[in-house]
C-alpha cells in the first residue's frame, strides 16, 4: 500500500518515502503519528490507513525489554505493581490532535499502547474525592496533600506541594492487540457549526483505535522518599485509590459507554 503525505517534504526525501511500505513497519505509534495517508479527498483512506496501524506488529523482543525496563524503574522508586484486565474496549486520548482526525495514546518512542501515569493520579484522586468524599478540606487534608500534592493558591506563591506517590504510566502485560470501531455522529453539519441539527443530514462514520477486550495492563505505583511505616500506609491508599478508580471510574476515553473499565487480578 502506498499514499501521499499531508505533509510537503523535498523530492529526494519523497522519492525515499515512496519506496517505503507501511506494512513493514513493526511501530503502530509511528505509523499513526507521522505516516498517515491524505484522506481528505478519499475518505477510505483513513479506515485502511488505521487498518495498517492496527495490523502491525511489536517486536516481541523489544517488548520484553520494555517490560523489564519499566519493572526496574519500579524498583527504583519503592514502586506497588498490579495487574487488571481491561473489561471491554479501551481508548486513551481519544480527543488528542493528530492526521487522523481522533487520537490515540502510543508510547513516543516504542509505540506501544499506554495509560498515562498523570491520568491514572487523576483517577485515584476522582475516587478519593468523589466516591470516598476525601478532599482538601477536613481531616484528610494532610493524607491528600502528602499523597497527590497541591498547587500554590492565589497570593500563596511558594507553598505548592509535590506529592510522594508517583503514578507510572501503565503499560500492556502482554503483547496488546488493536482493533477498529466506529463513532456515527448523525448531525456532522451541526458539530461543525455549520447547520442547526435536523433529520436531512448524513450521519458520516468516524472510525478509531482501541485497545482489545481482555487485555492485561502493568500498573505501578511508587513512593518519593523513605519509605517507612507511614509511607507504605499512604501508598497503599494511593494504590487501593487507583484499583478502585480503575474499576468504578474506568480509564480513557467513553467510559459512560462501557469503555476503559478494568477487572482486577
């Protein structure tokens, strides 16, 4: 399969890329980022553009490397690591900008699927504050601002708090499978601001990346500083936090759809 590029690029550099086959490429992140296909004339081209990202193939090697690369960073960091199962379909950063018109979450450099660590602190502390009621204000205050930090108020310069724990980016346990699905918005001229929302309009398909049913993720949780009793107590809620968040909350993008909720191991 071959494609034009939406970006202009010097003759001798097209002639290089035009040699290239996207099939042949083992980095899905790189495929989708910087190889995607002009489909603003032919709109197909950006359902097999995803085809290509989603068929290709991580190496298994590299894979493993990355695994052992993230465990001992774990290992550095005092880090809590668990696993869960993702229930259904997961998609992280779906609203991100990108060629493709929707986003996904690869890893920058390896192209694997994550989970952003800073989006897995902010579901532990959804669940702190939402489901538990936990919040700045009240007794908890010094638990929420030790474990998650804080920023300086207005006229407070110098008081911003950084929390202990460290949320890591959660990465597949195994080699993770992408699959399409489809958004169908009925009203396209409406979300373009283009036409109020009437019967009349053609509902234009909108296809995206995520991440297979039942696919095992790496999630670990780390602690800044010595780790003493007190420590392990707080990291411990930090970790049981994000459990819970992962379960309940769910993770991504499309979560009151039933998307990004995980089982824990």
């Amino acid at each position: 399969m071959k494609w034009k590029y939406q970006v202009p690029a010097p003759g001798d550099t097209q002639q290089v890329l035009e040699q290239f086959t996207p099939d042949r490429c083992l980095n899905p992140g790189l495929l989708f980022d910087r190889y995607a296909p002009d489909w603003r004339e032919k709109a197909i081209l950006k359902k097999e553009g995803l085809e290509t990202v989603r068929r290709a193939s991580i190496d298994e090697k590299l894979f493993s490397a990355i695994q052992k690369r993230w465990r001992e960073l774990l290992k550095e960091y005092n880090g809590s690591v668990f696993e869960a199962t993702s229930d259904w379909r997961l998609i992280v950063g779906l609203g991100r900008k990108g060629p493709m018109e929707v986003g996904f979450t690869f890893h920058r450099l390896y192209g694997i699927p994550l989970i952003p660590g800073s989006s897995l602190k902010g579901i532990a502390r959804a669940y702190a504050n939402l489901v538990l009621g936990r919040g700045e204000e009240g007794p908890d205050f010094r638990t929420i601002f030790t474990i998650f930090g804080c920023a300086p108020q207005p006229g407070e310069e110098g008081k911003a708090q950084t929390g202990r724990a460290i949320f890591f980016d959660a990465i597949p346990a195994t080699l993770p499978q992408l699959e399409l699905d489809v958004m169908n918005p009925h009203f396209p001229d409406y979300y373009q601001g283009e036409a109020p929302p009437s019967d009349w309009q053609s509902p234009v398909p909108i296809y995206f990346l995520t991440v297979k049913p039942g696919t095992r993720f790496l999630f670990g949780v780390g602690w800044r500083g010595k780790l003493d009793e007190e420590s392990k107590r707080l990291q411990g809620l930090a970790t049981e936090w994000l459990k819970n968040g992962l379960r309940e909350l769910g993770a991504g993008a499309k979560t009151t759809a039933g998307y990004g909720y995980f089982i824990l191991e």
